[in-house]
C-alpha cells in the first residue's frame, strides 16, 4: 500500500477544559502521532519548556512571524498570542505521518479553512461549574481574569458546530481513548483510502 | 444525558470475503449493540441454526414478506433471497440501542436510501486471490459457482463509494477492532450528540 499522506487532527475546545493535559497524555501513547509545537508569546507556566511544551517568544517575533506568512493560524487571547508554523505542519503531513495540532477556538476556523479534510475534535467539559472549578483551581488567574475566561468559554462553545467531533473530558484517560478511536476511523474512511482499493480487480 | 436513537451500523462486502465470521467475532465482544437476523431462502450450512444465524424461510414465505413490505431491504442472489425485517430494526433504534446488520452489497444501498444517517463499513479482502481462496476452502460450491461469484465480487466492489469506511479483512480480530473504533467515533460524531450540549451554557 503506499503511503498517504498524513491525517490532521485538531485538538481544540474552551480555554480551561484541559486540551494541555489531554494533549499530553495522549501523545505519551501515540508514537504515530507527531504534536506540532505552538508558537506562543504567554509566559511559561511552571513545568514548561521552550521548544517541548510551546515556542515562547516575544510580541515582536511573533509579528513578524504573521508578516512573513510563517503561521498556519493565529490567535490573540487575553492579551497573548498563540500560533501554528505552517512549514513544520505541511512537512511532516507530506511525509505521512500524522499531525495532532492543540489549539484555541478562534485558530481552528482559521485552520478549516486550509486544512478542509481534518479531523476537527472539540474537547467539551462536563459542565460550565466544572470549567470553572477547574479555572479557578489552576490557581494562576484572578477573579477577573476568571469570569473573562468564562465569557470567552461560553462564546467558544456556541462555535460547536464547526467540529466534527466532540470529546467530553470527564476523564483524561477516557477522551484520550475516545481520540485514539476516533483517529483510527477517520484512517478507515473509505473516501480517504478507496484509491488503493480501485485496482484490487487486477491483483 | 437523554438517549438516543440507536446507531445503525451496515457491514456489507463481497460474497466470500467473511462478513458472517467478522460479524460473529464481533458481537462476542459488543454487548450494546445488538445483531439483526436477516431472512434468507437458501439452505442452511453446517452449523448454522435457525432465528440465530438467519431466519430460514421458503421462497413462498419470503415472497409473502416483500408484498407486506415487511422487509427493509432484499436482494436475490444464485437462487436466493436475502432480506431484512423492517419491525425489528425500527424498534430496537427507538428503544436507544445500536443494530447491527450483515447484508448483501444489493441491500446495502437499499437500506442507504432508508437510513441514509448509519454508518456503512465496506468488508474488503485483502486481494481477489485471496477472497478465490476463500471461496474455494469453504467447499460447498462448484467451479461455475466460484467463477460466478468471483465475477460477482468484482462488480461488488466497483460500488466501494456507497460506503462510509473500508475495513480490510485480512485477520478477523483486527477488523472487529477496526469496526469497534468507528462505532464509538460515529458516536462522537457532532452532528449526532451536539443537541446535547447546546444547553451547557445554562447548567
């Protein structure tokens, strides 16, 4: 069979529902999987390395990055930007493998629009309480700060219907399952794969 | 959450290519969904039970249900009726519960125009040698027959376009494990369960 060119799939959902950690957890058991790394200029959080985590730059390389068309989508988000290489995702696309992009609400429309034939894959919280809760836990944010990232989550959500998928995230290791799944049947559609099969009549 | 209507899930193929074993294998392992016995005409083979395997009917019989319109679809093929009891599927998606039908690749577009929202998930051999082979180890048939059924399966898989998904059946756990990941993406599906968050903003 020979080698398609790799699946895109988009991780994306309301700011808190905990896209970083699922992202995470879910890499650690997909080798045939390859996340590309996001360009951001917010501060690392504590744990976060550059170049593993995201590309933390400044407010200046980051423009010029936009200038040059160096960026698959961008979004600015309480006050930072947060963006896709585009080189980085094309490439490794092109040589098969698959791309697992995490990214925020506004980017991923951006994305659709280039990247048509994704798998679009929208990490839904249990509740609005529990969104919260988990805001507030991060423990980084002030009240302000929360209640603008509730508002924001809420106008996230009412753009659902730009997704293909919705993957609630009860438990971590359950929506990675549900990923994983998910994954492996969009590899079995059959408008994707038919082409090997046309020739089957002559083997 | 409220339920939902069950999923239908179609799993057709060329004749010869093992969609009785696979759908067999799989359902040892599926409790939530359950198997549609389909109605057929032609004898049963070595092991095969009646109202487990089929409905074993007369020509007579069956001819009776298509003027009821008691069946969702049904095709003849050598000598034979296959065919679908409408009820039963009907009743058991309403109830909240998934089915599951193994049918001929003249039902499945049938039932397409029925249920055009199931999930239609082609069985492919791995290579027409392999599905002669097939064919011929199963032992009950003719050399006519076999040619007949191998010209069969040739222009049964020129309608591969019909289908959602294209599950090879090269080992039969590894298409059971295929068919179990597009059941739960299916179920993830946006446009199938996005009702059901439309109203997180309020809860």
């Amino acid at each position: 069979m020979n080698k398609d060119r790799g699946l895109l799939i988009v991780l994306s959902g309301p700011s808190g529902v905990g896209k970083g950690t699922v992202r995470k957890a879910f890499m650690q058991d997909a080798e045939e999987v390859q996340y590309s790394i996001s360009v951001t200029t917010r501060k690392p959080r504590e744990g976060e390395v550059d170049g593993v985590d995201y590309f933390f730059k400044s407010h200046s390389e980051f423009e010029e990055m936009i200038e040059n068309n160096k960026l698959l989508e961008y979004a600015q988000f309480v006050d930072n930007y947060y963006g896709t290489p585009v080189d980085y995702v094309e490439e490794t696309l092109d040589s098969g493998r698959d791309v697992l992009l995490e990214i925020e609400v506004q980017g991923a429309k951006q994305v659709r629009n280039h990247f048509p034939e994704g798998a679009y894959i929208f990490l839904m919280p249990p509740s609005l309480t529990e969104l919260r809760n988990r805001i507030v836990n991060r423990g980084t944010e002030t009240d302000d700060v929360i209640d603008n990232r509730m508002g924001v989550a809420k106008e996230e959500i009412e753009l659902i219907d730009q997704y293909d998928y919705i993957v609630e995230n009860d438990q971590v290791e359950l929506a990675c399952e549900r990923m994983r799944a998910i994954i492996t049947a969009e590899h079995l559609r059959r408008d994707r794969i038919a082409h090997h099969y046309k020739n089957v009549s002559e083997v």
